[in-house]
C-alpha cells in the first residue's frame, strides 16, 4: 500500500512538472517576448532540479527498503529501515516544495517588474528567486527613499527595478570584487538603471575603532545624500573572515534612518544566525527596537529585521 501511494504521489508530480511548461501559461505572464525566453530559460532550469530527482531510482529503493522491512525478523531491524524511509520521503518532498517556491518566486519577479529586461541568473552563490521576490514586495511596499546593499549581484538589478518602478528612490551597492562590480553593473546598464542605482568597487579595509578588528567595504569614499531606509545583506562572503557580514551594523549605524529595514541572506547558516543575535545586541544597546522575521521556509534562510529608533 505505501508503495502505491508514493507512486501515485510522484506521478503527480511529474504532472505538475507537464503543467509548468504550458505555453499558454507563459504566455499570460508577460507580453514580452524577452521576458518569456528568460523564463522559460529559468522554468527548465528547475525543471532540471526536478529531474535529478531520479524517481525511478529513488522508486527503486523504496520497494527495496520495502521488502527488506517485510523479511525483517524482529522490531530493532524493523525501525531504522522505517527511519530511513521516512527521512527519504521527507527530503523529496522538502526539495519538491523548496523548487515550487522557486517557481513562484520567478513568476511574482515577473509579474511585479514590468520594466524589467535581462534578469541574470539567480542559482550557485547568486539570490535565490524567493529570497529576490521578497525585495521587490518590501521595496514596493515600503518604497525607501535609499537602499543600500552589501554585496551585489542579481540583487542589484532586482533592487534598480523596484526603485524604478516605484518612481521613488535610489541604491548603492557596495563589491569588492571589481570583476563582479563590472558584471554587475552591466547587468544594471542592460536594464537602464544608470541614473538611480549603482555599484560602487568597495575593496574590503580594515577597522580599527569597534570593538575588535573587522574587515568590511571601504565606504571612506561614500557621500550618503539620504539615511538608509533599507539595508540588504548578502556580503562580503564568508571566507573573508569569521562572522563577515557582523560589521555592517557597527560601521553604518550613524547613517540609518529612525526606522529602517535590515534583510540578510543565508540565515540558516550558522554565522548567519549568530551574526543576527548580535546585531540585535548592538541595535538594542544603542536604543533602537528591533522586530525580528525569520523565513526558514526559504531555500538558504532570510531573516527581516525591523528597526525603529527609541
């Protein structure tokens, strides 16, 4: 019987997977022929996540564990293969939920950003679609006057187009590697987001006057015309030291507004989740309120901070 019901399970996705490519359904999502081919281009591509899957195989080994639980003598040998069943369901099915979110998420950045052009691609070390769709809503829901974002990348353009769309607002993201400043802001001119949002080549300097010394983007050479409304997290990357992302906070507090928006990437990361813990120390020291938003549901993590000054 629970080889029937997982077969028709994974029989129904491979359904889904048939619904997904219909070209009357991409056809509602833009007018845009551009637009259509760059999703259709990020569809396959979580086609393809879908198919790794391998379900003949995976199909393969739930019969074997099937009828190795069904020759078992005793209860002891009966409960790790159950175990271990139950853990294989529950990864397929968390990585069936994790590709439909993506696929959503696609489909909100399209639907949302009209203007939108060229939207690189958002696997590997890049953003993920719903950690991308969540900038959109909170850019066009809170409409910031200045947003400013450690690291750069997809999240850029996405972060370019908000503003654009909103009529309202500008951004700087800060790289410190210059051969991805230069991709990026390609990417940027692609879209025409020259005039209101441009990456800035930070290198990464040393600071001495915190409480230890850090490693973040030189911002010595910054003129802030606006207090940041919104600050996005997805930089410098972990290997350049311990706890990367922590300065951000300490190093820009004098620039935020009376309220303001912290979002960062990668929150199921262990240094993620105590970066985020001290950060709220260092807020809360220093008289701000912070409101936490924990999305765990997210492919690698993203955590809201709302901070409002005392």
């Amino acid at each position: 019987m629970l080889m029937k019901d997982i077969s028709v399970w994974f029989y129904s996705i491979e359904i889904l997977k048939n619904i997904f490519f219909i070209p009357s359904n991409l056809a509602n999502i833009t007018r845009q022929s551009n637009n259509i081919i760059g999703l259709e281009n990020k569809l396959e591509a979580i086609n393809q996540k879908l198919n790794e899957l391998d379900i003949q195989s995976i199909l393969q080994k739930l019969d074997t564990l099937s009828q190795n639980q069904a020759s078992a003598a005793n209860i002891k040998t009966k409960a790790p293969i159950n175990l271990e069943l139950n853990e294989l369901v529950s990864k397929i099915q968390e990585g069936f939920e994790n590709h439909f979110l993506q696929l959503e998420s696609i489909l909100f950045i399209y639907n949302s950003l009209p203007n939108l052009k060229f939207l690189p691609a958002t696997r590997g070390w890049a953003g993920s679609p719903d950690f991308l769709a969540k900038i959109v809503e909170l850019i066009l829901k809170e409409k910031p006057l200045f947003v400013l974002e450690a690291g750069s990348g997809v999240s850029s353009v996405i972060i370019g187009l908000a503003l654009k769309l909103n009529n309202y607002g500008e951004s700087i993201s800060l790289e410190h590697d210059i051969t991805y400043a230069n991709i990026t802001s390609e990417n940027m001119g692609i879209n025409e987001l020259e005039m209101k949002s441009v990456v800035k080549h930070s290198p990464l300097i040393e600071y001495n006057n915190l409480e230890q010394k850090w490693i973040w983007y030189d911002i010595n050479e910054l003129k802030f015309s606006n207090k940041i409304d919104m600050l996005i997290v997805d930089g410098p990357p972990r290997i350049t030291q311990e706890l990367a992302r922590y300065p951000a906070i300490p190093i820009l507090h004098e620039y935020f507004s009376a309220r303001f928006t912290i979002l960062i990437d990668d929150s199921k990361r262990d240094d993620e989740a105590i970066i985020i813990q001290k950060w709220i120390v260092f807020l809360e020291t220093n008289k701000y309120k912070v409101k936490i938003e924990n999305f765990i549901n997210y492919e690698k993590g993203m955590t809201i901070l709302q901070v409002y000054r005392c």
